[in-house]
C-alpha cells in the first residue's frame, strides 16, 4: 500500500499545473485506497480459520505412537539378551515396568511440566491430571494423540538407564527412581528443547531426542551405575550375553520402531516426516559397515552383538539430525558416529566403572555425537529451519554444545541427588545372597526358563541356602 500511495504522489507532479485538483485528488483517492486495503486485510487475518485437525496427519501420529511403544519391549529383548540367565526375567521387567510407571506419572504431571505454558526453564501446572487435554487440535492432530506420543518418549528413556543397573539394582527401588526422574529431570529437559523452553528459544536442534533422550538417559545410567557400584565379580568373572538371538530381534524391533520416533517427530505426515524416515533408513546402515570393519580390523571375526550394537548406536546418533540433513550426510554421521561409541566400548571395559549394558557408550556418547554433528551437517535447503557449519553457519555448532553440556549438568546433579533420596527410603542394592541366587528369583520370584522337568520352585525358606550355595559356586570359580 506504501508503493501505491508512493507512485500516485510521482503520477501527480507529471499532470498539468492547472489541474491542481487533479493533482490533489490522486494522492488522496490513493490513500483512501491504502487504508481500505489494510482494512481488508486485517479482517482476513481476523477471518483466519482456526487450526483444523488432518486426517492424514492424526493417521500417521497414531501408528507412530503405536511404534514407539513397541520399541520399549524391543528394548527389553535387546537388554533380556544381553545378560545371564538368573537375569532375564529382572532385566526385561525394568523395561516393562516403565511402560505402566512412567506412562502413569506422565498423564498425571510430566506431561504439563514438558508442554503446559510456563517459564524457560519447566512447564506450569495447567495441564496436570491432563487437565484440558482433549481433542483439541495441538497443530493438526488433537491433542490427547500429542500427548500420547509424548509419553512413549518418556518411557523408553527411562528404561534405557535400566542398562547400566541391571543384575543387581532392588526393583522396587528402580521403581521409585524412574518414577521421580520422569518428573524432575526428563519434564524439565523435554520442556527446555521441545516444549518452549530456553535451549528452544536459543535455536538448539533436536528433532528426535538427541539430548532429551539419549544424552539424558546416557548421564543418569552413568551416574546411577556409579552410585550402585559394580557387580558381585565384576572384573574377576566374564558375564556373558544368555541369549545372542533376543539381542538381534531387540535390535530389529528398536530399528523398525524407531521409524515412528523420527519420522513421527514431524508431528506430520508431509515432507519433514518424509525426510526422517530416510535418514532412520540409512544412517545405522553406514554405522552397521563401519562397525564390521571395526571388528574384522581387531577381533579379525565380524560379531553378532557388534552388529546389534552399531544398529542401535546409528539409531541413536541420527535422532537429533534426522529431520534436519540430507540423506547423503546421514549416511556420513552414521558411520562417524561408530568410532567413538566403538572405542568408547573399549575404553569403559578397563576401567572400574560396571556400565552393564554400556549404556554410556551407545547412549550418552553416541547421542552426544548426533547431537553436535546435527551442528555441522544441518541443511536449510532441506530442513528449511536451519543450516549447520558446513553450510554457512558455525555458530550452530556451539548454541548444540550448549545443549549438551546442560543436559549433562542438569541431568548428572539431579540423578545423583534421587539415587540418594530413594536409597533414604528402601535399599538400592540388592543383597549378596539375592544377587548370587539371581534377580529373577530374588525379586520376582520367577524364572526365566524351565530345566530339566520344570521350573524349580523356590521357597522362602530354601531361598537363603539356594543363594549361598549359589555364592560359594562363584567364589570358587573366581
């Protein structure tokens, strides 16, 4: 409108100078038509139609929520696995067990912590006990779909640290960390990069979890194994894998549900959730081929683990980046992201530190890498939101050390003061006697498989004679 009265006034000064009225009424009849067109376009915004929900939208983000919830008995296949035998049970039962605990806590107050309206640093209270969360449209789904979603999220990431506690953290007192730590450290983090938080507000990119997730999930399982301590033998005895093929359809379960995790970060069923799946698709490939080559060059055998691990580790490294680079530069950060999660393996295996599942190296470390990769391969001419330091801007880079380092801090503080505040209330470790008899039978009275005849049924009053025979038989053999 600007322009208009601006060529009205230079039209004026070329009409004769005896039609001053003329010359008069243009500029006038120009401005008239300037406020009328800024009328009419007040009252179209005024107009606008509210958000609507997409049908195609809420289709896609129900079956992505379905996903990501398999991924959490995906996870307990992938940890069941990867312990001994008296272990199974115990150790898929933490990952179960965060599906009705966490899901609970976070209906009830997590939820309103990560996404209700509040300060930079959590969520106010508007939503607790989900307090107006219906089926109103959040964007182009309804809301009680987006929160649903949300949770699954919650969920996994608190039974990853299960990983680095597993065969000899009590259950009950796992119970009550996890269900804490949804509330004061997984809300809090959610809400600082996905929900309007500060690290959000400072352009922080974490499509998928990077930081909220893994990097999170990552510290508490370190601090949490520190805190508990190693296992009965550890260092003296080789704890082997029971069950290889439990890890490998964990892994491929954890694979195909992670492409609701990403790709259903869109939050749509358009060209960003598009872009997601196939970063998803290619990353933990170029992970899984150089991995291989990291085995064959040291063991000179390529193992089935190693190959289980890699796919879970691209996975991880891609879930910040996933909605924000091209498809050739997933393949890049996948296969980056194997070496330091490789050696940081190796590393963590001389040292005195009992990560049990290496939680630490897949999680913490390989979410770091994604985390600060999405800083240098982030493309706007594909995300349309952000370019990284390949593209024009390094400063990315540093705003996603940012994000690390205070999910680091946040994260490590405030786990370590819950291990301390539950250990207050009921014993965090399990006895001696309970842990040489087994987690399975110790804290569930259960079994993961029967020999023999059946199951052997044990009895409060044999449990004790079963454990220390158990302990004398470990004793021995170290």
């Amino acid at each position: 409108m600007s322009r208009l009265i601006s060529l009205s006034v230079r039209l004026a000064r070329y009409l004769p100078g005896r039609r001053t009225g003329l010359r008069l009424a243009v500029p006038a009849a120009a401005g008239v038509l300037a406020v009328m067109g800024s009328a009419v376009l007040h009252a179209q915004e005024a107009a606008a139609p509210p958000p609507t929900i997409n049908q195609a939208d809420t289709a896609w983000m129900l079956i992505s929520s379905a996903l990501v919830l398999l991924m959490t008995p995906a996870l307990a296949f992938f940890y069941g696995g990867l312990v001994r035998t008296k272990n199974a049970l115990n150790t898929m039962m933490m990952s179960f067990s965060a599906l009705g605990f966490v899901g609970v806590v976070w209906a009830l107050i997590s939820y309103s912590l990560a996404f209700a309206p509040g300060n930079g640093f959590v969520g106010g209270l508007a939503n607790v006990f989900l307090h107006n969360v219906g089926l109103a449209p959040q964007g182009t789904i309804p809301q009680v779909l987006f929160m649903s979603y949300q949770g699954t999220f919650a969920i996994i990431t608190a039974a990853l640290i299960s990983g680095a506690i597993v065969e000899r953290m009590r259950f009950p007192a796992y119970l009550l960390f996890i269900s804490l730590w949804a509330i004061v450290v997984y809300g809090p983090i959610a809400h600082w990069v996905w929900g309007g938080g500060w690290l959000q507000q400072m352009g922080a990119l974490d499509f998928a979890g990077g930081t909220v997730v893994h990097v999170n999930a990552g510290v508490a399982a370190l601090v949490a194994a520190i805190v508990i301590g190693p296992r009965k033998g550890f260092q003296r005895q080789a704890f082997l894998p029971h069950n290889v093929p439990f890890v490998l359809l964990g892994a491929g379960l954890l694979w195909f549900g992670w492409f609701g995790f990403n790709a259903g970060s869109a939050l749509s069923a358009g060209t960003s959730a598009s872009l997601a799946f196939t970063t998803t698709f290619l990353a933990p490939m170029g992970t899984l081929v150089v991995w291989t080559f990291l085995d064959i060059l040291r063991h000179k055998k390529a193992t089935a683990i190693g190959a289980a691990t890699a796919i879970v580790v691209g996975l991880v490294a891609i879930t910040p980046a996933a909605g924000f680079i091209s498809p050739m530069s997933a393949i890049i950060l996948g296969g980056l992201a194997a070496v330091p999660s490789y050696y940081g393996l190796i590393l963590r295996a001389g040292t005195k530190l009992d990560d049990s599942l290496d939680v630490v190296a897949a999680h913490g470390v390989g979410g770091t890498v994604g985390a600060l990769l999405t800083g240098v391969f982030a493309e706007k001419a594909w995300n349309g939101t952000a370019d990284g330091l390949l593209f024009g801007n390094p400063g990315q880079l540093g705003t996603q050390a940012i994000a690390v380092g205070a999910a680091i801090v946040y994260s490590g503080v405030l786990s370590f003061v819950l291990l301390k505040l539950v250990g207050l209330v009921t014993p965090l470790r399990a006895s001696e006697n309970d842990e040489g008899l087994g987690m399975d039978i110790s804290q569930h009275n259960d079994e993961a498989y029967a020999t023999g005849e059946g199951a052997t049924l044990v009895h409060p009053s044999s449990a004790d004679q079963i454990a220390s025979h158990a302990l004398a038989t470990e004793v021995s053999r170290g």
